[in-house]
C-alpha cells in the first residue's frame, strides 16, 4: 500500500459526521463485548486495547505487546498486529459513527519492528462515508508523542442491521448473551438506527 499514489479513500466521499451521542472526547471506551479477542476483559490472551475518543472523528488505541503476542522472538505476530488496528479501526466506526459496521477489507503497512513489552498508539480516524461503506484509516506509534509511525492501516467497513448478528452468530454465543446481558456494550452502537 504506497500512500503517496493510491488515493483514500478510493471513491469521492461524504466528511464523517460525529453521531451526537457519541462519546465525549477524553472518554474511555468499553469494551463491545466480554469475549472479543481485540478489547474484551475475558480473553486471558486477547489484546486487551483500551480506547479513548478524541476530538471530531478520531479514537486513540493503547495496545501492549505480551509474550503471547509474539512473532519472532522478542517481536510482535504481524497477525495480531493486524488484528489490533482492525480492532482500532472498528471502534472508531462503533463509537464515532454509533452504527454497526463488519470489516470488507483491510490494509497494514509495517514500516517498524514492535517489540514485546511495547506499548503500540493507535490513533484512528473515519476518512469518508459512501452509502453503507466507512473508509478509516490509522497510524500507530511506539511512543505516544514520538512522531515516528511503525503501523499504517485503512479499511473499509460495511454498515450492517442488529440482525447481522443475530443470523449470522453462534446460536450459544447469542444464547449466552441473552442470559447475561453484561457481555455485550449495547452503548457503543444506536440499537434502534
């Protein structure tokens, strides 16, 4: 993915609105669900990011490369790191936006190594809307106020109706949900869009 000749997002866009009822900047964002491998608190070797909404339609990610996130020796799985940013991403649209919204695609560019017991800021902002499409994209740092990038991605994500969920998830998963209703955010997405 070269920045300087691949236009983002790739088709003429709307500027993202911030929901109203967004949360307010400096906020912390909780986790969408308990057993999420990117935020939730119920994963033992999930990713654990923590979020934080900025100002317009920016959130900051904070994810800490353990052990158990390895790659080689003593450096973070691309994989994960993949998966963080998709996890950044994906908040960015829930929170800012308050739709749903699944990942079509995505794009990392790894300029530097991550080292174990780093922690990696994602700070990721919403690009364009298109219909039902949401172009985000984000950067991550090795430092929170070091200018230097180690991590580029952009996506693009498809809202979706509650329903998506519902025909498409795990029927215990779901049941699980239905008997305890602290699994799941129900906040961080407008129910009744």
């Amino acid at each position: 993915m070269s920045r300087s000749t691949t236009p983002w997002p790739p088709v003429e866009t709307e500027t993202p609105q911030r929901h109203p009822d967004a949360p307010a900047p400096g906020a912390d964002l909780p986790s969408h669900y308990a057993y999420c491998f990117g935020c939730g608190e119920r994963v033992e070797q999930g990713l654990h990011i923590r979020t934080t909404a900025c100002e317009g339609t920016t959130i900051r990610s904070r994810f800490t490369v353990t052990r158990a996130h390895q790659g080689a020796p003593g450096l973070a799985h691309g994989g994960l790191l993949a998966c963080a940013f998709d996890e950044a991403l994906g908040a960015a649209v829930s929170n800012l936006l308050r739709k749903p919204a699944v990942t079509a695609k995505l794009e990392t560019e790894f300029l530097r190594p991550v080292p174990v017991g780093t922690t990696l800021f994602i700070d990721a902002h919403l690009d364009g809307v298109a219909g039902r499409k949401v172009y985000v994209s984000a950067e991550g740092r090795l430092d929170a106020e070091d200018g230097t990038v180690a991590v580029r991605a952009r996506a693009l994500f498809i809202q979706v109706q509650l329903t998506h969920f519902v025909e498409n998830g795990r029927p215990e998963d779901l049941r699980a949900i239905a008997k305890d209703p602290t699994l799941l955010n129900r906040r961080s997405v407008e129910l009744n869009p």
